[in-house]
C-alpha cells in the first residue's frame, strides 16, 4: 500500500498548492504512480496541473454520486493523476457537518484505490475546517509547506496542536512527514532566522531542501503545468526534484 499524505497549513498563499503539484511530477517523473487529490473548493490544483473539466470530481466522489473511477483524470505526466475540484466543494463543508463519521468521508471514497498508487497527495484548503480534518484522517502523514516569515511561526504551534488533537482522536498513526520551507530569499535576514529557529526546534522533521522565491514557479500554474515541464532548469524545478528524493529516501 502507498503513502497518504495530506498538504497543510492554515495559513493561504505558502506554496501548498505549488508543492502539491511539483512534488507529484516529480514523484511521478521518479517511476513512482501518484494521485493528487485536490481537497480545496478553488480548485487551483487542477487548473494549474490542466485539468478544466471538474465534474465529476471530488466533490461528486464523497458525496456518493460518482464512483472514484469516474472522477481521476490523467495529467500530461505519465504516472501523474488528479482527482479534480471546483467550487462545489464548498458546500460539502456544511453538508459534512451534520453527517455521522463527518471526519472520515475522505478517507473511505480513497480506501479502494489504496493500493494502486505509490503516492497520494492531498492538497488541503488553508484552514482547520471539515475538510483539513478530512484530509488529515486520510493521511498517513502531514507535510507542511512553511514560508519565511515570523507570521508563519506563530501558525505552525496551532497546527501543531491540531495535529496531536487528530492523533488522539481521529487517526492515531498520524505523522509529521517533515516540514519544508517555500518562497525563500536568502537575502532577507528573516528568511534565515526562521529557517535556523525551525531547524533548531524540529530538527530531522525539516527537510534538506529549501524551495526558492522563483517567478517560473509561479507562472506555471496560469499555463497549467507542472514546473518539470514548463521550466525543468530553473532553480525551483531543482529545488522540487530534491525535495521528491528526500520524500522517497524518508519513504
């Protein structure tokens, strides 16, 4: 059986969706079959791996209206497929609210295609709502995309606190795969400090690689690729392809 691992942090705009996308090309690049699941109602995964038809997708999948075969898509990688999500999705937050075992709907709709994929990755909405809960009682560890800034520090002690509540209540075998920093300026002496004092804290659950500040990541999304195919010399490709190695070896 692969590995789940969901992409969290409560805070908008650190790289989760970005990371999400590039790790599972270049996961997928290694030989490895992945399946990205897009968990959050903007749907900007999908667009920005090129997926524009999202129906059905996840939204129809944990409502009981289309089986999971009916809601993955191929990308334009081979290995690499999506479960996609539109703007739906944001009804099933309050949908899920009144629903027995609200927590676990994920994780059932995933449980048959399980051992099909080596990977699956979730990318959760930037929140601590229904649905993160969701996709962290899917998982079977978290990875956390974490931009250098002092803001970012503060949120990272409540998700960790959100993660240990999951661990005792929803899904005990829950793990930290590793934090990761995204969006970094080594010319900012903020950036290093909060790589140093993180580093100091968590120690090995910090990962080697350190995703740079890049404008070819950011302009990938809007042509609807992975960077390994828009730009696979630029630093940020680099950057994700260690950063795939290091998940692989941490396997």
């Amino acid at each position: 059986m692969g590995k789940a691992y969901a992409f969290v942090n409560q805070k908008g705009g650190v790289g989760k969706t970005t990371s999400a996308i590039n790790l599972g090309a270049y996961l997928a690049e290694a030989g490895k079959s992945v399946l990205l699941v897009d968990f959050d109602s903007q749907g900007n995964l999908s667009s920005g791996i090129g997926v524009q038809t999202v129906k059905p997708g996840i939204y129809e999948l944990i409502s009981g209206q289309a089986p999971i075969g009916e809601t993955v898509r191929k990308t334009a990688i081979p290995g690499l497929s999506v479960i996609p999500a539109g703007i739906d999705l944001s009804g099933a937050a309050v949908e899920l609210i009144g629903e027995e075992e609200r927590d676990f709907f994920l994780k059932k709709v995933l449980a048959p295609v399980r051992k099909k994929y080596d990977y699956i990755l979730i990318d959760c909405p930037p929140s601590l709502g229904v649905l993160t809960l969701n996709g962290m009682a899917a998982a079977d560890a978290v990875l956390i995309p974490m931009q250098c800034e002092y803001f970012a520090l503060e949120g990272l002690t409540l998700l960790m606190d959100t993660i240990k509540m999951i661990k005792k209540g929803l899904n005990p075998p829950l793990t930290i795969a590793g934090i990761f920093f995204t969006m970094y300026d080594s010319r900012t002496l903020l950036a290093q400090d909060v790589v140093k004092e993180v580093s100091a804290y968590f120690k090995d659950r910090v990962f080697t690689t350190i995703i740079p500040r890049n404008v070819r990541l950011a302009e990938a999304p809007s042509r609807g690729q992975a960077i390994s195919l828009y730009d696979p010399h630029c630093g940020g490709a680099k950057a994700y392809q260690s950063l795939a190695r290091e998940v692989i070896q941490r396997g």
